[in-house]
C-alpha cells in the first residue's frame, strides 16, 4: 500500500494558504484547487465522505468565484 498521506499534507497547506488572499474570487479559486487535492486524496484513500464533503466545497468555490460582487 502507498503512503498518500502528503497529497493531504499539500491540500491542507494550499486550503490554509487561500486566506492570504485578497481579492474573493481568488480565494475561492485556490480553496477549490485545494478541494480537488482533497477529492484526489480520498479517493486514493477510498474515504468517500472525504470525496463527497470537498466535491460539494470545489462545485461551491468555483461557482462563487465567478460571481460578481455587489455593487452598492
């Protein structure tokens, strides 16, 4: 069996890391990507609650982050 641990240790880092950001829709962005690493993690892992928690995150940060700000 393979250690995968790291790819978790990466999309933990890269998650954390988004917060760094300013501007919403790049927070978003990364906080997807970081999802993705996570969906990658548990389905090596074979954790399909890890799977499905950061499927719904990715699908909700990529949405938002093309969304326009409100203007007031």
């Amino acid at each position: 069996m393979r250690d995968w641990t790291w790819i978790g240790w990466v999309a933990t880092a890269i998650f954390a890391s988004s917060y760094l950001f300013k501007e919403p829709g790049a927070l978003r962005r990364v906080q997807a990507f970081g999802a993705i690493l996570w969906i990658a993690y548990g389905i090596l892992i074979h954790a399909l609650p890890v799977v499905v928690a950061n499927a719904i995150v990715a699908v909700i940060a990529i949405a938002s982050s093309f969304r326009r700000p409100a203007t007031r």
